[in-house]
C-alpha cells in the first residue's frame, strides 16, 4: 500500500514539476538571447541557436524553482482534500509522506550539479562556436540595423558604414575608430572596405582589405593606398571562469597560461620585459665601449650584432628609448646588413631614425627593426621605410629570459608576476611594474573565482533539496489558504541561499577580503537553509 502511495504522489508531483518547467524554460530562455540579439545582432536562426545552447543555464535555475512549486502545490492540495489526514489515521507518518518528494528534490540536486559542472559550459563553448561562425553575418546585420559593429569582447574597435554590400562582402563609405576607454586613439576612413573573416580555433581575425584610406590619430595623419590590417576578434562567451568545466578550473589552477586572460597578461608583460633587457643590454654596451676607448685614448665606431636568418644586422651603438614595447635609436645611425654564414656585408645604410620592436611573447620571439630615410651607401639609393625581420633576441636577454621558465618550457606566471631579476644592474622600469602588478592581480582574482565557483555551484546543487523541503512543508501547513502563498513563503528561504551565495562569491573575488569569509558565508546560508527545514518538519511532526 505505501509504495502505491508513494507512486500516486510522486506522479503528480512528476506532472506539475514539468508543466512548471516547460513554462519557466521558456519564459527565461527568451530573457537569456536578449543580449546577444541587442549586442551581436544575431538573426531569427541564431535566435533558436542560442536558446538551445543557453538552455542548460536557464535549466540550472529553472529546475529548483519548478520543483518548489510542484512540491507546495501538490501537497498543499494533497492536505487540503483531507488526503494527509486519511494517511494519518491509517498510521502513515508525515516523514513517510513526503519520501516522494525529497526523491524528486534529490534527483533535482543531482541534475544541477551534472549541468553547472559539466552540461553548462559545453553547451557555452558550442554557442562561442556558433556566435565566431557567424560573425560575419552579424558585423553585416549590425551595421544595416544600427549603423555600426563593435568588435567583440573589448569593443576597442567600431566599424561604420553607410552601405552593406552582403553578396560581395563590401562596405561602403566606411569609417573605423579604434578607442581607450572613451577617448578615440585613430580614426581611419576609406571608400570600401572588404571583409573577410579567418577563423582560428581560438580567436576569430576580422580582415579588411580597404583603398584609398586617410588615417588620422593624435600624433600624425597620412594617405595611403590600398591596405590590408586585420583586427583580432577574442572570446566572447567561453573566456570565464563562470563558463568552465571542473576538469578545466583544475587544468587552469596547474597551469594558469591555459586561461587567455593571464595569458595575454603574461605575453604583454614578458615582452615590456624583454623590451627593457634589451635596452639595458644596449646601453651597457654603449659604457663598456667608452670605456674602452678611453682606455686606447682614441675613438673607433663601436657595433651592436644581432643575429638574423637568412642575413643578420649590426648598427652604431647610439642611446636609445624604450615607448611602451617600441625601441627608438637616435643619433646618426650605420646599419649593416649582412650574410649569417659567410659574415659577407651586403648592404650599408645610413639613417638617422631606427625602431624595434618586439614579435612574439613567448622564449621563441624575435626581433624586427623598422628604419627611416635609410641611405644605402654604395648605390646612393634611399629607402624610405624599410624592415629587417626574424632577428634574434641577444644572447644576454635570452639568458635573463629563461629564469622565469620552467624545465619543461612553460612559463612560470608566478615568478614572471613576483621577481624582477635580470640581467646584473637592471632596473626595470614604471610600465614593466605596472604591468607586473596587473599580471599578479589576474592571478589572485583567476584563484579566487575559481574557488568561488566550485564552492557556489556546489552549495546552490545541495541546497536544491532543503528549498524543495521548504516548501513541501510550507504547502502541508497553508492547507486552508491560497496554495500559491505556500509558493511564495517558501521562495524567501530559497531567496536568502541565493543572496549568500552572490555576496559569498563577492566576497571571495575581493581582493582585500578574506577568502574564507566568502566561502563561510555561502555555506552559512546553506546550514541556515537546513536549520529552517529541520525547524519545519520538526513542528509538522509534533503538530
């Protein structure tokens, strides 16, 4: 008899619990495409797209909510029909009956910790997917709608046009920005622009092939011919921690070069990092050979060699600047150029304005060095602009380099994050702090969403059961009132867990906070959740 009563009860409860579901599913999953319809301009196929990835993460909010109303309603009804009293009176206790419904709270709990653990971000990842393949689509769409795109995620780039060619690719009368914040740094305009988008597996490269182009910015204005620059499109959904499996949050933690945030934070920084070596590393030759010449009481014209494939360079050792990762040489400048075999000289110049800069962040970058009105000596000949690329990093700054590397060849972050060793005497300078700093700080915050994500999905997970509980009891007592006020009382405690589960993970994201008060603070609301149940089905039992 108690099991057909245990199959009668579960069975209603089953039922509401999916008319519930269904109904919140949809009513959510369409509040969750809002933005990216607003924000990407995704079409009416994108709509359904995304509402089948975002499912998952309207599930996880959905499924606790629609069991709690199926627990209040159906045993409110099943008190108020005078059913509980029946069961009573046949010797059936209230723990007995509400079986069926902490069976279906445990199943709850179950499934939401398997969606926010591992159904979630994958359904995200396939949406990243989805959104990078049809961003070209988008970029056409926005600019049609709204008269412009944004280039996602840092929105640093604004693409405007007054016409959309969609069969060819082409925008009309076009005028790209690229700004800081809210202060525009270049604005470039041109005729047309085609576009072309390549993909890579991480990142999407917006190309555009533009002519007749005028380029204005705060520092210089030029004309140019046809052009072809390409802006880096990164991760728009999949880059956060909020979106990451268990096995990768663990992966992230052992080596946090796996998280593109610290990752780009640790390529800016190791380049800053070799940019000032190398300046060091110039100017100390520049002071070994004056002493030197002092020592030999006469002047010779000193070179600094750096080695190239297939042909390698040395220049007049002349002071030089270091501008963010940009190296300017001044001073009259002699630049040879000539065969890495054979040493045989290839070509002489003579110019006044020299840069290098920095290609690559990794131990495998190199050197390129950009000159200006170059004068080649033995044909007369000037070049205006001229690049050597493919040099290699000085032996001395190699060496430096390589301490902030581990054995296997990764990049110790931490190290590269705390130490500021060097070659003997360097002093690093104000942006190679500062973006130090910012890299240590990533770091912190990449550690402390982590564990405030595995402690919140875990904490919400369990606490499914005890708010399901909350309002089967809550339904039991309010049998003579309206049924939805048993819904709604028991939505309070449920409230309460989510209001500490949010400023837990606040807590444990700042920086200047204790971690463990945020973690506390969590799992104080989940004891509190379960000291309430307790406290219910204790009156329950006794009355």
């Amino acid at each position: 008899m108690i099991y057909t009563l245990y199959k009668y009860i579960f069975r209603e409860l089953l039922r509401v619990f999916l008319l519930a579901l269904i109904a919140l599913t949809l009513i959510l999953s369409l509040g969750s495409i809002l933005q990216p319809i607003q924000e990407y301009g995704a079409g009416p196929r994108q709509v359904v797209v995304f509402m089948f990835y975002f499912l998952p993460i309207t599930l996880t909010f959905v499924l606790p909510m629609a069991a709690l109303f199926s627990g209040a309603l159906v045993y409110g009804r099943f008190t108020s029909d005078n059913e509980l009293d029946a069961c009573r009176a046949s010797g059936i206790s209230i723990i007995n009956l509400v079986i069926p419904g902490l069976f279906l709270a445990v199943i709850v709990a179950i499934f939401n910790l398997f969606l926010s653990f591992y159904v979630m971000p994958t359904f995200v990842h396939l949406a990243e997917k989805s959104l990078k393949a049809d961003i070209k689509q988008m970029l056409f769409r926005s600019i049609e709608q709204k008269g412009y795109f944004k280039v996602p995620p840092k929105n640093e780039y604004l693409i405007y046009a007054d016409h959309v060619d969609i069969q060819n690719d082409t925008l009309l009368g076009v005028v790209l920005t690229k700004a800081d914040g809210n202060e525009i740094q270049e604005i470039t305009t041109t005729e047309s622009a085609k576009i072309k988008i390549i993909q890579h597996e991480k990142t999407n490269e917006v190309q555009i092939t533009t002519r007749n182009i005028y380029r204005m910015s705060s520092e210089q204005s030029m004309k140019l011919g046809s052009s072809t620059f390409t802006i880096e499109s990164g991760s728009l959904l999949a880059d956060n921690i909020a979106f990451k499996k268990i096995d990768e949050m663990r992966r992230i933690k052992a080596d946090l070069m796996r998280f593109e945030r610290i990752s780009t934070a640790a390529n800016e920084t190791l380049a800053q990092l070799t940019a000032e070596l190398f300046v060091h590393d110039i100017h100390k030759h520049i002071a070994e050979s004056r002493s030197d010449n002092n020592l030999n009481s006469q002047f010779s014209e000193s070179f600094y060699e750096l080695d190239g494939e297939p042909n390698s360079v040395k220049f007049t050792l002349v002071p030089c600047t270091l501008d963010k990762e940009q190296i300017n040489l001044t001073g009259e400048i002699t630049l040879i150029e000539f065969d890495t075999e054979s040493k045989r000289s290839l070509n002489t110049y003579k110019c006044k304005e020299a840069f290098f800069r920095i290609e690559g962040g990794t131990l495998q970058s190199s050197l390129a060095m950009d000159v200006r009105a170059a004068r080649n000596i033995e044909t007369g000949e000037i070049k205006m602009w001229d690049t050597f690329t493919g040099l290699s990093i000085p032996k001395d700054v190699e060496e430096a380099i390589k301490q902030f590397y581990n054995e296997n060849g990764s990049l110790n972050v931490q190290k590269l994050a705390s130490e500021l060793t060097g070659l003997p005497g360097f002093i690093p300078g104000g942006e190679l702090i500062k973006l130090q700093k910012e890299l240590a700080t990533k770091i912190r915050k990449t550690n402390m969403e982590i564990k405030a994500e595995l402690h919140s999905r875990l904490v919400f997970g369990i606490g499914c059961i005890s708010m399901i509980m909350i309002g089967i009891g809550l339904g039991i007592i309010k049998r003579g009132g309206h049924l939805l006020s048993a819904f709604g009382a028991s939505c309070v405690p449920a409230a309460i867990l989510v209001v500490c589960i949010m400023s837990g993970k606040q807590l444990t994201e700042n920086l200047n906070a204790q971690t463990v008060s945020g973690i506390t603070v969590m799992w104080a609301g989940l004891g509190a959740l379960f000291l309430i149940a307790l406290a219910l089905y204790h009156y329950l039992v006794k009355n």
